[in-house]
C-alpha cells in the first residue's frame, strides 16, 4: 500500500489460516490427496476450500454425493490435518500483533472453520497465543461464506457487528465479514481479489493503538 489507512472499531475478529498462521503446505497436501482420490483436478479444487469448511468445500465439488458423506469424511480429513503440523508456521507480524492486542485489552476473538483440535494444533504449531474467545468449527451451523460465525463472534464480546474488523485472507471469509456487516481488513496478496476494505501483505503492516474508554485505532499499511 502508498498510503496509511485509519480504522477504530470495538473488537476484531480474526481468521486463522492465512490470516495468522501459513498453513498453506499442509492444506496443499491434503486436499491435492483427496483430489486424486475423487479423480478431481488439484488446481481447481485448491480455489475452493480456502476458508471454507471442508464439507461445504466437499458439497461443492461433489454437488451429487450425500452431505452425511461430506461431514464423515470431513472429520477424517480433520484428524489428518490436526496429525500433520510440518510446515505450519506464524504468518509475518502475527505474533506481535496479537500481543499488542492482549496488553491493550483489546476484545478480540478467532473465528476459524477449523475445529478446536486443529486449530489449537496450529496455533501452537506456529507458536501463537490462542485468543479467550474462539468460534470454531463446531460452534456454527454453516461455513463461510456465511457470516454466522462472525456475527457470533461479534455476540460473544458483547460488540455490535458494525464496530467490529475482520481480518482474513480468503474470498470466502471476506465475503462472509461483509455479508455480516463488518469492515473487512485483507491479508495477503490474494485478498485483493474480493473486495475488502483495505488490504495488507502480512501483520507487520499494521500497527495497533488502544484508544481509551476502549476498543483500538488500527494504522494499516
């Protein structure tokens, strides 16, 4: 970015994979195996699953299969991912970030399509601190794009969705922080393409300021 961005808000929800841990090798691996196992194309099938649940990635390329079958082999696929941590590592500027949000007080959540068990295995993979509050797979009813985990994340810290910035990588997260009427802070190269607010390459480009009486100026850029 040429220029520095300004955005306040009450609380921040923030995205896991690609957002704060580089996860990109061991979701590659996994889903390219399951693509030869469907006879699917691993490049198309990689344009799904980012930020989705991996049975609402499932229904999507298997439209005909039963989605009891999607959510039997989703958790197997979860236990594969939470069993394989090698290349799992912080994303630039994660660490830091979150520890300026802790000694500011900042209300502030995870909200991630991963389950507890992955996520906590990542977060520690990459040597993060998990937040207090966390909306993970099992907390929702359905997956980003849809914003049901980013309205519950707002809920439980007790913030109007509208005082509350997403931070995410993928085009369905984005779409589902907007869709729940949150600005949207992009992270990474690709989070251009779906129309956040402003866009970042990694957490080293945002800096983060506690404003009295509560909530955090962000200088993003």
């Amino acid at each position: 970015m040429t220029a520095t961005a300004v955005l306040t808000a009450r609380a921040l929800l923030l995205d896991m994979d690609g957002t704060l841990v580089d996860s990109h090798a061991v979701v590659e691996r996994i889903w390219r195996r399951w693509a030869d196992r469907h006879g699917l194309d691993g490049d198309e099938v990689m344009k799904v699953v980012h930020g989705r649940q991996g049975y609402a990635s499932m229904a999507l390329l298997l439209p005909s299969r039963p989605m009891a079958q999607n959510h039997a082999e989703n958790a197997r696929m979860l236990a594969e991912e939470t069993a394989d941590m090698d290349g799992v590592v912080a994303i630039p500027g994660a660490a830091e970030f979150l520890a300026a949000l802790r000694a500011g007080s900042v209300p502030h959540a995870l909200v991630t399509s991963a389950d507890v068990a992955l996520s906590t295995a990542r977060m520690r993979a990459a040597g993060l601190a998990l937040p207090d509050v966390r909306v993970t797979a099992e907390s929702v009813g359905a997956s980003k794009p849809d914003p049901e985990g980013f309205l519950k994340g707002a809920a439980e810290l007790g913030v109007d969705p509208a005082e509350c910035v997403v931070f995410e990588d993928s085009g369905a997260g984005i779409q589902a922080g907007r869709a729940a009427g949150m600005r949207v802070v992009g992270v990474g190269p690709q989070a251009s393409f779906h129309g956040p607010d402003v866009v970042v390459r990694d957490l080293n480009e945002v800096r983060v300021e506690a404003v009295q009486g509560g909530g955090v100026r962000l200088y993003v850029g």
